[in-house]
C-alpha cells in the first residue's frame, strides 16, 4: 500500500512538471503558429475595453526575448499614465500570448484581445487589437526641442531654473499636441498626412510671463508654419514653409 502510494505520487509529479514544461514552450517542432513564423517583436498601439472607464489607450514594447514594456492611459479616469515591466507568457498553441492582465491572439503587425485570459473566442468578438507600428513613428514619445535654426535651445536653457523643458508630444489618439515653449504649457491639434506632410493647428498656451525667455515666442511662432518632418525614430526635424528647421530628440517613456 505505502509502495502505491508513494508510486502515485511520483507520477502526479511528473505529470505536472510535464504540463509545466507544455506550457512554457512554444508547439512542436515544425508546426507552423504565431510564434515562430511570424515577426511579433515590435512597438504596437491601439485602445483596449475598460468595465470603469471610456477606454484604454496602450502602447505596448513587445521584445524578442519575451521582455515587455506596456504603458496605460485610462480615458475619463486621469491624465497619469501607468508603466508595467515585465516577461510576456505564450499559450501552447504559440498563437496567443498573455500580456500583464491582457491576452492576445497574435498576428501579422497585429496582437488581438480576447475576452478572457485562456478562451477561444469567436472571430466576431475579437474587435479590439493593438496595431504594430513602424520603428520611426512620431506619435505618443516625448520630443525634447534642441534647435531652432541655428539656435542651439540647450545652450540657452542651461542651468537656468526659470525655463522649463520645450518639447512636444503627438498624442495618436485623439490628435492632440501638449508640450512646454519653455515658459508656459502649449497645445494644439495636428494632422499627419501623405509624404510626411504634418501640420499643427490651433496652437494655445498659458499666460505665465517669463522675462528674458526668448524661447517661448519663437518656438510658438515657428509651430505655427511647420508643413512636413523627417525622423530616424531618435531624432525627429520639422520644417516649416520659409525651410526653418525644429529639431527634437526623443526622450525616454519616463517623460511622458
């Protein structure tokens, strides 16, 4: 009796050290899935359901080695963005991966959510999904402005604690602009088009009076006129229509 018993529990583990090793590896070796036949690393973005809120905007860095950065913002609830590291988990089948509390069915330059963490779910329920993007995408980072023209920003801003950092953000959900001139919060609305073509309209800012800032005047000014851009995904260059440069480089997530 002691030997049976002993010997069942000797199988129970290998049974479930077994089920572990499945599920932690991705299907059997030549059997085509998301996994191993399609290029799934990638920034991706799109807006998820939220039971409490209007919606939830995320922007996911999804990495080859499975390590991921997701970054929440939560509609109608609060302008503070929530940042989750961490390692993603894939699902037997190598088509679906499990993402903080989110699960997704992979496809090409697409991560589609299901209802729930380990269902299948009929195609007509999977209508949320985050879209993957192209590496030089210049929405949703935080553009630190280094240059207007020959004017080197940096050198004016140094050390002085009556200027706050100017940059932009380009926010893709709703098209909106905020940023800094330096002096005062600015924000607007803008469109990006065929070509690189980008025009920023409406342009608005706080009334704070800054004496000897002659950043804050230019830099609105110069927003104004600005008809297309150039990045290589660091280093972003507007131009306006008169062939002035603005030129920004890209901050890390932590500014946004």
């Amino acid at each position: 009796m002691k030997f049976t018993t002993t010997l069942l529990a000797f199988i129970f583990i290998i049974a479930c050290t077994s089920q572990n090793l499945l599920n932690d590896q991705p299907a059997a070796s030549g059997q085509d899935n998301s996994r191993t036949s399609i290029d799934w690393s990638g920034e991706y973005k799109g807006i998820l359901p939220c039971t409490n809120c209007e919606g939830v905007f995320a922007r996911l860095k999804l990495n080859s080695d499975n390590s991921y950065r997701l970054i929440l913002r939560y509609f109608g609830k609060t302008d503070s963005l929530f940042t989750a590291d961490g390692i993603a988990e894939w699902m037997r089948d190598g088509n679906r991966i499990t993402i903080g509390n989110f699960s997704f069915r992979v496809g090409e330059g697409r991560l589609t959510l299901l209802p729930s963490e380990l269902s299948e779910a009929p195609a007509s329920e999977l209508t949320h999904a985050l879209v993957k993007v192209s590496p030089d995408d210049i929405t949703d980072k935080y553009w630190r402005l280094v240059r207007i023209g020959s004017i080197d920003i940096k050198t004016l801003t140094m050390g002085s604690e009556r200027f706050s950092e100017p940059h932009i953000i380009l926010h893709s959900y709703d098209k909106r602009l905020i940023g800094s001139n330096s002096c005062n919060r600015i924000s607007g609305r803008f469109e990006i088009g065929e070509g690189n073509s980008l025009k920023i309209m409406q342009i608005a800012s706080t009334m704070m009076e800054c004496q000897g800032n002659m950043i804050q005047n230019l830099f609105n000014s110069s927003l104004k006129n600005i008809v297309r851009y150039e990045t290589d995904g660091k280093i972003l260059t507007l131009y306006n229509n008169i062939m002035e440069e603005l030129k920004f480089e890209q901050v890390s997530d932590e500014k946004l």
